[in-house]
C-alpha cells in the first residue's frame, strides 16, 4: 500500500541559518562549527551546551 511522506516538524527536524551569517567572511571549517552550535542550541534558552 502507498503510504506519502511523513510531514516534520520544522522545529524539530530543521534549524536555520540566519542569512548575514554568510556576509561575514567565514571560512568553511568556521560556518561548519557555527552551524553545528547552532543545531545545538537550546530554542527555549538560546543556550548551546557543547560551546
């Protein structure tokens, strides 16, 4: 039987990136790191833990 694609929550499932982040000149290995934190961060505390 067919079954469609699950519908994510976007807060769950995704982050996002903020688009000045790439107007500040940051190397790959920098955006990397920072995205990761970013994926880390608490949304209720903005507080990211593994920082």
């Amino acid at each position: 039987m067919y079954q469609p694609w699950q519908k994510h929550d976007p807060a769950k499932y995704y982050f996002m990136v903020p688009n000045e982040v790439f107007s500040l000149g940051l190397n790959s290995s920098e955006l990397s790191i920072y995205s990761y934190l970013l994926r880390c961060e608490d949304r209720k505390t903005y507080q990211c833990h593994p920082s």
